[in-house]
C-alpha cells in the first residue's frame, strides 16, 4: 500500500511540475509576441522601433550611443540594434545601448 501511495504522489509531482512549465512556457510566448521591433526607411537611412500591443514603446531615429544625429546606414544595422534591445527589455535591463555594444554587432561608428 505504501508504494502505491508513493507512485501516486510521485506522478502528481511530475504532472504539477510539467503543468508549470508549460505555463511558464506560454506566458514567455505571450511576451515575446506582444513585443517587436520594426525597422524604417528615413531620408538618410534607416531607424527602429519597439512596439508592445501595436503602442511605440521606443522610437530611435537615430544610431544609439554615438554623439550626434545619424541614422542607421542599412536595414540590417537597425534590425540587429532593435533586436539587442528588445532582448534587454525581456530580460528585463534597461534598454541602454553602449558603443561597445555596437562594436560587438560590427556597426562602424568610426566614421562619425
């Protein structure tokens, strides 16, 4: 009698443990899709933006980090800078782009 109860509540554990991570699975998806970037096309460039719920949550015109106002050159420089800092807001930290940053995406700032 007691094993049994002991195999009961041992596959209660495993369904209670697996039931949670498929929950905490879903609620990661849900954050996921309800935060994205966009990338547009400017005079000049290009810029991004992060939107939650179809609301701007971070409009950037310009190349983060660099002293004064230049767009991003391409669609990809953009694409690669929006995605860093959606990854920062889902990881919850603050949506700071740093120079060195940029270096490790391989954006060339030298020539600003």
């Amino acid at each position: 009698m007691k094993i049994v109860k002991f195999v009961i509540a041992l596959a209660l554990l495993i369904g209670l443990s697996f039931i949670g991570k498929t929950v905490i699975e879903n609620v990661k998806q849900t954050e996921n899709q309800s935060l994205y970037t966009e990338v547009f096309k400017q005079d000049n460039g290009y810029g991004y933006q992060i939107l939650t719920n179809n609301k701007i949550l971070i409009k950037q015109n310009f190349i983060p980090a660099i002293q004064g106002e230049h767009p991003f050159k391409s669609k990809e420089e953009a694409v690669l800078v929006a995605e860093l800092v959606k990854k920062q807001l889902l990881e919850n930290k603050s949506p700071i782009v740093s120079t060195d940053d940029l270096s490790n995406l391989k954006i060339d700032t030298t020539k600003y």
